[in-house]
C-alpha cells in the first residue's frame, strides 16, 4: 500500500511538471487580423523581386528547427505553415542571387535534445547556410552552442532574454520582441497613461511568468514604480482569489498579471468576485481572442502589449503596412488560416536571411554575419529591424502596441 | 489580517478544496472495490467539464448538457473498464495501476486532438452577483459545487452503509476471493463501480468549469491534488475524501494568507504538501481512515 502512494506521488508530480514546462513561449496565439486584398511583395529584397526569372543551379538551403508537434505545438505549426509558404514564394520571385532556395524544416517535438540533432543534421548533411530557429527558447538556447561553434547564423523566433544576453551572440538573431522588450512597453504604459507608483504582479510559475516576474522587478524603479505585492500560480489553477486576496491587501494602485491562458483569465473573473477595481495589466500572452472567450465581461477594459500585426490598421509605417497585409492575405490564401504571431516571427526569419544574402551577394558564413548586422529599417510583422555588431534584438519599445479590451474586442490603448 | 480577508481565503480554500473533494471521491470509490488507484481520475473530471462545454455550444440547455456530460463520460468509465481494466482482472493490483496511467495520457492526448489546446468555459449555473459574508465574497456557482458534492457524499455513505449492493461492493475490497466464493459478481461489481466513479468525476468537471475552465491538461494538476486529498483523507473512506479535500483546499489559501512575506503563493503547494507527510506520520491511515488489522 505505502509503495503504491509513493508510486502514485512521484507518477504524478512527474506528470504535473511536464505540463508546466511546455508553456515556456506561449505568448500569443490566434491572431485575428483584418483582411486585405494587396497581395504579393512579402520582403524588400530588390527591384529584381518583380523579374520571374526561373532560379537555376545548386538551391540555397535553411535549415529551419521548429516545434511543429509536442507541447508547442500550438506555437510551432503556423510556424512551419509560414515556412513552407515563403519557400514558394521567394522562388515563384526568382530565389536568392539567381538560385532556388530550399528550407528544409526539422520538428523536434517541442524537446531541446531534438532540436541538438536536428541542428546537427541540417548543418552535416543538408548544407544549411543558415539556421532558423527553434520555436521554443530552452531549443533554441540548446541549437546556440553547435552555430556559434560551426560559424552558422542562427534567426531564432523565441523570446527568452538569455538568447541575445549572454554570450556568444556573433552568430545569433532574434525576431520576436524578447521578454523585457513586452514588460517594458507595460510598464511604460502603467506609469505614463495610468500615472500611479504601487503595483502588484501575478504571475504565472512557468518559464513565461517568472521570466517576466523577474524582468519586471529588474525594471520596475526605472519606470518609477514600486513592486508592493507579488504572487504566484500554476497555469491550470482553479481559483486565485487567495492570491488576490493577498495581493489586495498590500492596496497597489495597479495589477501586473503575467501568464498565459487559462491563468489570467481566472484572474480577471476572480477580481471581479471580489470587486477589485484597480486596472488590469496583461501580458503579451493574452493577445488572443482565448482570453476574450474566457473571461467574457471581466476581459473588458484590461490592457496589454502586443505587437502591430495583432491590430494591422495601427501600423503607421507605410512599408511595414504594405508587408503585413501582403503576409497576411498571402498565409490566408495557402492555409485558410489567420496567421497568428509565430506566423509572422517565421516570416521575419526568412525575410532578414533572404534581405542579408541578396545584400552580401554570396553565401558566405561571415558575409551573411555582417551583412545581418548591417540590417537597417527592415520592417515586417514583428516590427522594424535595425541589427548591429551588439543589438542582435533589432526591435524597439516603439515596435509594440499597448491593447485595450472593449466590447469584446480590440482596440489602441494609447 | 481583517475578517473579511480571513473568510476570503477559507472561502477560496473551500472552492478550491470542493473540486480536490469530489476527485478524491473518485478515487475512494475505485479503491474500495478493487485496490486500484485510478490514475485517469483527473482525466474523467476534465472529460466532463469538455464534454459539457460541447454539449451546451452546439445548442443544449445547460442542465442537459450537464447531464448529458455525465452520461457521456460515464460510457468512457464503463469503457475504460471494459478494454484496459478487465483483460488483468487476475493480474497484480500494480498492474492494473499502470494501465491507468497509460489511460490517463491516452485520454489527454484524444482530448487534446478532440477540443483543441484552447481552454474553454461554460456559463454559470445561476447567474447573479457574488455573496457577500462580512465583506468576503463567494460566487453562486461555488454554492453548486457544495451542494451538489454534499448530496453525491450523502448518497455513497446511503448506498454503501444500507444497500445490499453497496456491502457486497465493499466485500469485494476487502476479498475478492470470498466475495466471489459467496456469490457476488466480482466482475460486475468491479464495473458499475469504474462507472460511478466516472460519474461523479465528471459531475465535479461540470461544476467547476464555469469557475476555473477546462483544457485538454486540466486533468492533471486536479489529479495530483484529488489523489492528495483522498490519501489525507484517507483511502477508502467517502467522508474522509470530502474532508482531505476541504482540509487541503484551506491549507493551500491559508497558507497564501497567513504567511507574512511577499509571493508566499510559491510556497503554498509544499506546505501543503509538508503537513500531509507530517498528518500520514502520525495517523497513517489518514485523518478518517480506519485502520486495516493485520496479522502477522
């Protein structure tokens, strides 16, 4: 009996944790995006991008790593859609310097000893000139060491600060807004458009919510903001009106919730049971109409960052613009599907390498290095790029949108 | 720590504690007639809480829906029993146990292909605004899950104390063997329990997701903590399921409450923890279990 409880104890705990670690990324999902009718013209790569002139000879391979099934799999799959979409179209536009461009997509099932083989394998054996990759940030902070050794350039679409902060970062970039970039546009919206000082932060425990815990901590004085209260909770948690409980007594002046569904909706509901009026700041992780669905009227009037492709009319950069409504009716015409953020981090990807590699004019290791870091304004769904020998992040505070929920609905906050 | 916050966090325990209460019931039935831990328990809560999101969506009142959730999840008990559990009738408890727990990912992973990844809700029972005790609020659908798990609680402690089939379900778990040497239908008894157990299961998955949602991984984490309830509890008893589920709902929210320091809600799950090793040290059997006399 007592070594069936036992058994029972470990299976379990082992069970629970798995599903806690798979939520590392999940930022945002389901992005519904208005519909236009300009297709075409995805990347600036050159007026040659209008000839179609058959590409010829030996193809320009990616090697792309992405978590297309597994706990990530959510993220993953429109990822992989968007890939195998962009290889058509750049070679329907000619590939790259005259050759066919082939991206050759490995899925390491949401497991960061995958991505180390298939990593491996793309470079060995399938002649990657770059990599793409992973989905997922423990893949791609795994995938790290093996291009920096080899002199491979690494576009990852993950967004855990460790990947740009930490050396070596000569042969890694970054597409998505990375972690402290989301908290930082909150945190400017609290202390600019709310004006208050004291503010609580509910977080969820994984990766995505102590990541942004401890980014928010990191930052919160520069914004002139004091972390009064700060509580924790499991993703699939059935009530947190305890934590709230708490959290209200500390009286903040505002509320942090960062987390992924279902968590922050729980929130919302709960602070409407206990009549807490104080505003409500989300994370990038309820950019979705999930939260909406969840929360129901309690959604109304919360806040959160989100990039520009989440409301395409708010992008006021015309070639931004022209990209993402190209990207957009483009994806729903190869899928049937809104393309979501991770469609658009995968378009970014293969956009700047193609930028880099028509710009360097061979497919030389160092001269897609260089040509990378000399990226300048290059815009597409996740912002506007501008790449240098140390900012391997390319993006700006300004490259993300602050998002107001009302009416069921979105609309700018600021 | 004022009154009001007080009764908030004894109410967010007894939420919380309600829906641990109702898994633990699963458990405690399964485990009476046959030995079993049904590791799938967690799974049949978040089945039920799916199922009747399904139901309602595609254009049925809620309380068919409700039951109609039930129903449905109950067949997959009887199923569950059917396919996987039956073929190792004669074989050891231990592997009876696995094969629950190879249930438990097949489940999830059909749930997932099913519903999607997306967590989903369902409307309240009864509308209106929270209760309001000294301040301390509590929403009407908290009240539905007492209820209803007070009523469920009722009719098991009837059915196994004053029915003739509740005893010879419980002289199945305590020996199989003679049960079956003096008549009663091992394999029957062994089947209409998988069924009840899935039922109730299910009821709990219906009532709580109006409050906390369901999605495909639900089932876990309510697993984890229904199996904690029952063994603090103590197995095979109903009441003791109920109370190991209240009585780790409140050490959960209490000790988020009273605990001084900043981000005590980390803690909250190995305090827990802690004092239900510290209860098993000291009565082994569980706070109402009785204890099995054994000769040596």
């Amino acid at each position: 009996m007592a070594l069936v409880v036992v058994l029972g104890l470990l299976l379990f705990a082992g069970l629970g944790c798995g599903s806690d670690e798979t939520t590392t990324d999940e930022t945002t999902e389901d992005t519904a995006a208005s519909t236009d009718t300009s297709v075409g013209e995805s990347s600036d790569t050159s007026e040659a991008g209008d000839e179609v002139a058959a590409p010829t000879g030996e193809p320009i391979v990616f090697g792309a790593v992405v978590s297309a099934t597994g706990p990530a799999a959510a993220l993953g799959e429109q990822e992989r859609d968007a890939l195998e979409m962009l290889e058509g179209q750049l070679n329907d536009r000619g590939g790259l310097l005259g050759r066919p461009v082939e991206i050759v997509i490995e899925d390491d099932q949401s497991n960061p000893n995958e991505a180390v083989t298939a990593t491996n394998k793309l470079i060995q054996q399938d002649g990657a000139v770059a990599i793409i990759g992973g989905t997922i940030s423990p893949s791609t902070l795994a995938m790290k060491p093996i291009t920096a050794r080899e002199g491979i350039p690494q576009v990852t679409m993950s967004a855990a600060n460790a990947i740009t902060d930490e050396p070596p970062i000569e042969w890694m970039w970054r597409t998505p807004p990375k972690d402290a970039l989301a908290v930082a546009r909150a945190l400017t919206h609290v202390s600019e458009e709310l004006g208050v000082t004291r503010i609580a932060v509910l977080h969820d425990e994984n990766a995505f919510g102590s990541s942004g815990l401890s980014e928010i901590e990191k930052s919160a004085a520069d914004y002139g903001l004091e972390v009064v209260a700060k509580e924790s909770y499991k993703t699939d948690e059935t009530d947190l009106t305890a934590p709230l409980t708490k959290i209200r007594s500390s009286e903040p002046e505002a509320l942090v919730v960062w987390g992924t569904n279902p968590g922050p909706a729980v929130a919302a509901k709960n602070m409407d049971q206990l009549g807490m009026d104080i505003p409500y700041v989300g994370s990038h992780g309820i950019a979705n109409m999930t939260f909406i669905d969840l929360a129901g009227e309690a959604a109304e009037g919360v806040v959160f960052p989100a990039g520009k492709m989440l409301i395409p009319e708010t992008i006021t950069d015309p070639a931004q613009k022209e990209v993402v409504e190209g990207f957009i009716a483009a994806f729903e015409e190869a899928t049937g599907q809104k393309p979501n953020t991770f469609a658009g981090h995968a378009f970014d990807s293969v956009g700047l390498l193609a930028d880099a590699i028509e710009r360097a004019g061979t497919t030389e290791p160092g001269d897609i290095q260089q040509a990378l870091n000399e990226t300048t304004g290059w815009a597409g769904p996740d912002g506007i790029f501008n790449y240098s020998e140390t900012d391997h992040d390319g993006l700006e505070v300004d490259d993300l949108i602050m998002v107001r929920i009302e009416g069921g609905s979105w609309v700018l906050a600021e | 720590m004022s009154l009001q916050d007080f009764l908030q966090f004894v109410f967010a325990g007894i939420t919380s504690g309600s829906v641990y209460a109702l898994t633990a019931l699963g458990f405690t039935l399964i485990y009476n007639a046959t030995g079993i831990i049904n590791f799938a328990q967690g799974e049949f809560v978040m089945l039920g809480g799916l199922a009747a999101v399904s139901l309602h969506s595609g254009g049925a009142p809620l309380a068919l829906a409700a039951i109609g959730a039930v129903a449905v999840v109950t067949v997959v008990g009887l199923l569950f029993e059917l396919l996987a559990i039956r073929p190792l009738l004669n074989a050891s408890v231990l592997a009876q146990i696995i094969v629950t727990v190879g249930a438990s990912l097949a489940l999830r992973t059909a749930a997932m292909l099913i519903w999607g990844r997306e967590a989903v809700a369902l409307p309240a029972f009864t509308e209106g605004a929270p209760l309001s005790v000294f301040g301390a609020t509590v929403v009407p659908q908290t009240v539905w899950v007492l209820g209803v798990t007070a009523l469920i609680v009722i009719a098991l402690q009837v059915f196994y104390r004053r029915t003739l089939l509740g005893k010879a379900v419980r002289a199945c778990a305590v020996n199989p063997m003679a049960a079956r040497l003096l008549g009663i239908p091992y394999g029957r008894v062994v089947l209409l329990t998988f069924g009840a157990s899935a039922a109730v299961a299910a009821a709990g998955g219906v009532l709580i997701t109006p409050i906390s949602f369901m999605s495909y991984s639900s089932g876990a984490l309510i697993g984890l903590k229904g199996f904690a309830a029952a063994i603090l509890g103590g197995l095979g008893s109903p009441a003791g399921a109920v109370a190991g589920g209240l009585a780790l709902g409140l050490l959960e929210s209490l000790s988020v409450g009273l605990l001084p320091w900043s981000g005590a809600s980390g803690y909250k799950d190995a305090i827990a923890f802690l004092i239900l090793l510290l209860v098993l040290f000291a009565r082994p059997q569980g706070l109402l279990g009785q204890v099995s006399a054994q000769k040596v």
